[in-house]
C-alpha cells in the first residue's frame, strides 16, 4: 500500500507509547524500515533500467500470507541470531512491522469500503480498483500529516520516511528475509539482492514527491490520451483534500467488505488511535514471547493485513 506517510507518523504514535511504558526500541531507524512492511519490496528492481529478478510479486505474497506463520517466521530468524550482533537490529525491524500490520488491518477494511464508494461516486476516475484505493491512500496520507505535524504534503519528501543505508542496515533487513522467503514463500534468495528493496523504494519514493503539483499537471495529459484513467497521479499525494471526506469526519456507516454483519461510523482517526494501542500491546507481547514463548497466533489472532479478519488474507484488489 502506497500510504508511506500514514505508516511513517503512525510507526512515532506506537513508539512514544512503548518509551512511556519504559519499552523503548533499540535501533529507531531499523524500526522505521520495518514500519514500511512487505511494502518495500513493491518497488525492488521494477523500474526499466534496474537489472536483476524482481521480488514485487514476494511482496505482494507476503501481504496475502498468514500473519501468524510470517511472526513466526522472524522470530525463527531472531532466535537463529541470538548470539550475533545483528540480533537488535533485526528486532527492532520486526517491532517496526507490527506497527504496520496493526495500521493495515485496522484501516484496509475501511479503505475497501470506500474506495468502492468513491468508484461509484467518480466512475471515471480509474479503470482498476487499484486507482481508487491508492487515491484514498495518498489523501489519507496528506489529512494524517496535517493532523499530526500540521504540514503541507508539498512540504514532505516521501523518502524521508526511509532512513539511509548506515552501518549495514539494509543488509541486515537482507539477512532478514532470505531465511523468512525461503521457509514462507520457497524462494532462494540471495541477501545482498533482498537488501536493494529499501534503496529502491527510497528511489521510487523521490519520483512520486510532488511538492508543487508540477508532476500531477504533466502526467494528466498522458492519463487521459491513454484512456487508462489515473494510472500514475493516484500515486501522488494530494495538496488540497476539500474535494472528498476522505477520513469520514461525518461519520457515514461503512462495513467490512469481508464481513458485513460488521458495521461502524468510525472516522479513519479513530481507527488509525486505536490500532497504535493494538500495535503497542502486540510488541510487548512479542518481547515478551522471545525466544520461546506465546504463539504468534496469539498475539495477532492471524488476523489479515487486508480483511482484519482470523484465516482471511487475500483484499478485494487482489
């Protein structure tokens, strides 16, 4: 999912509740890493001049995978790397994907439901469910940062909410997942390969920073001679969001597309207040369970990134 910004001040929100506990995170910036989720390998070596296999599609697979089974998996990783020195960074990568999977399953049920009212309020915006959801996504991006930090999305620039390559960080993410893609998903890959996925994201982020709106204007004209509706400025980051309650301040009733005997009015601020204490709990639950202790279907109810429902993984965009 394209709402970098969202997991970025969500991933602070989730922090400052562990250090009032007494629970800080070790390594902030492999935190903020894993705040970004499977969504990092999204961008790995799909650009046209970058050479090399691609692991977007693992990505994908691990946002459909159970969440219990992909928890386990790093804490099998972990428990391997006790004794090395790169047992805390990894760590505090994996503390940093419960803060995004606690935001994706709490929000992607609403961003399901409205994205199809927004579809059906705007049937020519976008040719593909996908247009309207990373439509939702970027505005809701822009409302949460001036929520929280009172910016202006043309003041941001996305790759920020990535840190650098210091000290071997990306490496280390590397040496992360290659256990975690071959026992998961059974594929072999080579951790130098696995650690190009937060540069390249870094890199894709840079092209989809649009501080003045210039991007949006020059892309239009392209949309509309392809017929393709908005392929590319779905991805940009609003300026102004007057034009939609995108965060459902009114409070219309929406329900879980996956289970619609669920009914709710919540605005996305509330869900998104509420998942930041679920994300914190998680955590220390996790900490608490290292090396061998609670399952990690105990901690998550293996609830999916997409449907925040036990067993139900795959999202209406799949």
């Amino acid at each position: 999912m394209p709402a970098t910004i969202a997991h970025y001040l969500f991933t602070y929100r989730v922090l400052h509740r562990l250090k009032r506990r007494g629970m800080a995170v070790s390594d902030f910036p492999a935190a903020l890493i894993g705040t970004q989720g499977p969504d990092i390998f999204f961008f790995h070596r799909v650009m046209p001049w970058q050479p090399g296999i691609s692991y977007a599609s693992e990505g994908r697979r691990l946002h459909r995978t159970s969440p219990a089974r992909l928890f386990e998996a790093f804490r099998t990783v972990l428990n391997a790397e006790r004794s090395t020195g790169q047992h805390t960074r990894m760590q505090s990568y994996v503390e940093g994907f419960f803060c995004h999977y606690a935001l994706d399953r709490a929000a992607h049920p609403y961003v399901y439901w409205f994205q199809e009212e927004l579809r059906r309020e705007r049937p020519q915006y976008g040719k593909h469910p996908c247009q309207y959801h990373f439509c939702l996504e970027s505005a809701l991006d822009t409302l949460v940062l001036r929520r929280d930090t009172g910016r202006r999305a043309g003041d941001f620039r996305l790759p920020s909410v990535l840190p650098p390559d210091e000290g071997g960080l990306y490496l280390t993410v590397g040496r992360l997942y290659q256990p975690v893609f071959r026992r998961l998903l059974g594929t072999p890959a080579d951790a130098e390969r696995l650690a190009l996925a937060p540069g390249d994201m870094r890199r894709a982020l840079a092209l989809m920073t649009d501080r003045f709106a210039l991007r949006r204007a020059a892309l239009r004209p392209v949309e509309m001679l392809s017929g393709r509706g908005h392929f590319a400025t779905s991805l940009l980051r609003p300026l102004e969001t007057s034009d939609w309650d995108y965060a459902n301040e009114s409070g219309r009733e929406w329900r879980n597309p996956f289970d619609e005997t669920y009914a709710s009015r919540d605005s996305f601020y509330e869900l998104y207040d509420r998942a930041a204490d679920e994300a914190a709990n998680m955590i220390a639950e996790f900490r608490e369970a290292l090396p061998g202790g609670k399952s990690m279907a105990e901690i998550t109810q293996d609830r999916g990134f997409a449907t925040d429902l036990p067993g139900i993984y795959r999202g209406n965009s799949d």
